[in-house]
C-alpha cells in the first residue's frame, strides 16, 4: 500500500497510519462507509455498506441509484471509513479533540459486469457480516440481480489516521482544576430484534450473536 | 427547507424527508460529519466534528489543514451525517438493508472570517457537547483562535433518508423457515476515563454523564 502524495496525512502527521495490516484492520471493523463523488462540480458524499476482500473495497446498490449510475463508467470516488472512539476534554479549550480511526480511500470505481464475480461479491458481504447466512436465505433472482451494482476500489491509494489516548494539554494547563479525560464511544450491538412475521419455532442463528463493530 | 432537484432523495423517494423539525433532529443526534470536497477533481471525504445553529452548520479544524485551506474561499461542499440504526436481514438475499437515518447538506462553505463570530461559534460547540464546560477550561489565546478555523455552510439544501423497521419481504418469502429481523446498533456513551494526571480530588462534571448521540 504506498502512500501517495494525496493520502500522505498533512494535518499532524505523527497520527498518520500507513501500514497495510492496520488499514485492514479498520476497514474490517466497520460496516458502513461514506463515498465521495462528484456531478457537476458538486461533491456528494453518500453513506453506505462495504466489505473488504484482499486490496479491494466493494459496495453495492441499485443500478438505478445516482451515486452507482454516475460511477459505473469509472470515475474518481474517496471511500472513508471513520470509527469514533471518544471525545477528548482537555483543560484547554483548544486541546480538545476526538479519539478516532480512520481510513481514506482514493480511486477510481469500477461496476463489476460479469455475474459470477458479482454474485461472489455478494456472498462475501453475507459472509462478513452473517457467516452461513447465504445457504439458508432465499439467494438473488435474475432479475434481482441485474437490478445489483457492484462497484469496487482499489486500496493501492489508502492511508489511515489514528487518535488514541487522554488529552495533550500545554504543560503549564496541567495546574488547572479543570476536569479532563476521555468520555469513550463505541458501536453497539445489541440483541436481535425479530421480525413480527417470522415463522414459529425459527431457530435464532450463532451469527447473530457474534457480529462486533469499530 | 427547500427541495432541490439536487437534494430530492431519487432512490426510494418514500425514505425520503424534506421537514425541518426532522432534519435538525437527525443533525443535532450526531457529533461527527463526514465533509466532502473537490481537490483537482478529485474528491475527498473526510470525517470531522460538527455542530448546528440556527439553519447553519458548523465545523472547525486546524488553519493549515488541507480540507480547510481548500475551502476557505467558499466552494462546493457536501456535509453528511449518518446514525446507523440496525443491520435489516430479509429473508431474500436481495431485500437485505440497513435502518439508519442520514442528512445530506450541499451547499457553499465559508470560513468565520470574525474573531468575535469564532469564538461564539467555539461557545456553541462546547455548549452542544459539555453545558457549562466553557466557563471551566482556559479559554483560547489569541494565537489559538488565528490558529483555528471554523467552517459554517447553509442548511438551506438539506434533505433527509431514513428507513425503519423490520425487513420487507416479496409475499412468497415469509413462508420461508429462514430467520429475519433487525440487528439493532447504537451508538454507546461509556463512563467517562479521567486523564492520569487530573489533579485530585478534581470533581467529575455531570455532563459527562448526559452525553447522547444517535
């Protein structure tokens, strides 16, 4: 993964994170992105699921969509994941801060046209986020499909910045009285919620216990 | 609240909401954004921390960042919040989704050129996050506030998507023994971590336990 001169972290650079295998890390805690693109001069920055496989980012939607319509011929996107951690309260109003980590993406997006390649990228999202899932749920029609974009990015132009740990005050600041400290956030999941209809005596997958987010 | 052709919510217009009240619930749940803007054609997308007053948001960062240097003429921006609310499974591989609530801006963003409207705007967000921190922390120094740049855009282009609600099923499906539901996320607030080198016997603040997001 090298670092270009577009994802070289500016701001504060010792929170910059260039090895691949804490990229990888990131990108695999989390679910949901938002994708950059641009029509007519105007950026749109569209929240969406994703899912890893090797150097590759994927996301999906309905080929009808804006974002997939305007991407499909390859064009420029940003993919960011962002997972926020806490806020950071420093005894200085400027001190203060978020404890984060996050991955930048920079490409071009493809479609993927062919069906086979496309129902795998499907599968591969059913199996990140329920492992076993695609052999019990009723699997993609023709139709169903067709009407499926698949985009892919490259990871080849990825950096990710990180934050961790209590607030870094001016030295003089740490006489103050003033509370500081760390107020810690995280993705929760909870226990699964059923579907008002499902069937009597449906048994409740493993997976649904199991799944961890940022 | 107006409903451009550029903010109409094209894909499954039904999730889409265009009321005011709405919009700044969403907007005033979150704490993080993700901003998008054009660099060379080229668009970025990154994740910051943001606050809303009035029919404007905000955010803020460092002078020399490059998101902030590249907008501080005014250019095209979209700013994009999104709570994650649970993960839908169907029981139909292709009606799997997500529940979430999402506010997309588009608009011009400007930099607070006025010391005085800064440090108000700095207030505010102190105000949104920790009610009455600002009277306790050392409040910035003429050099910090140059150093700091505080980004404001109009909500006036702002729509709203939201889904809800447990999976929706083709009618033939709900005969089918596979499970469905909703897997519910939130994002969790956890007690707050003192810095290790908090003075003694400093006293914890009760906005550190009143925080909610999403």
């Amino acid at each position: 993964m090298s670092q270009s001169r577009r994802t070289r972290v500016q701001r504060l650079p010792e929170r910059g994170v260039y090895e691949r295998t804490e990229i990888e890390r990131i990108l695999d805690a989390g679910l949901t992105c938002h994708v950059g693109y641009v029509v007519d001069d105007q950026p749109f920055v569209t929240p969406t699921a994703y899912w890893r496989t090797g150097d590759r980012l994927y996301w999906h939607g309905s080929s009808a969509s804006r974002m997939l319509r305007q991407l499909a011929a390859g064009v420029a996107a940003c993919v960011t994941v962002t997972h926020v951690d806490g806020l950071v309260l420093a005894r200085s109003a400027y001190h203060h801060s978020m404890n984060y980590r996050s991955v930048m993406a920079l490409g071009t997006a493809y479609p993927l046209l062919d069906r086979e390649e496309r129902l795998a990228a499907l599968h591969a999202f059913m199996e990140r986020v329920a492992p076993g899932r695609w052999q019990e749920v009723r699997p993609p029609s023709e139709g169903e499909l067709t009407a499926t974009t698949v985009m892919w990015m490259s990871l080849d132009e990825a950096s990710a910045k990180v934050r961790t740990g209590p607030p870094l005050d001016d030295e003089a600041d740490y006489a103050l009285t003033c509370w500081a400290g760390v107020l810690p956030m995280t993705t929760c999941v909870h226990p699964p919620s059923a579907d008002p209809r499902l069937l009597a005596a449906t048994a409740e997958p493993a997976y649904l216990r199991t799944l961890r987010l940022g």
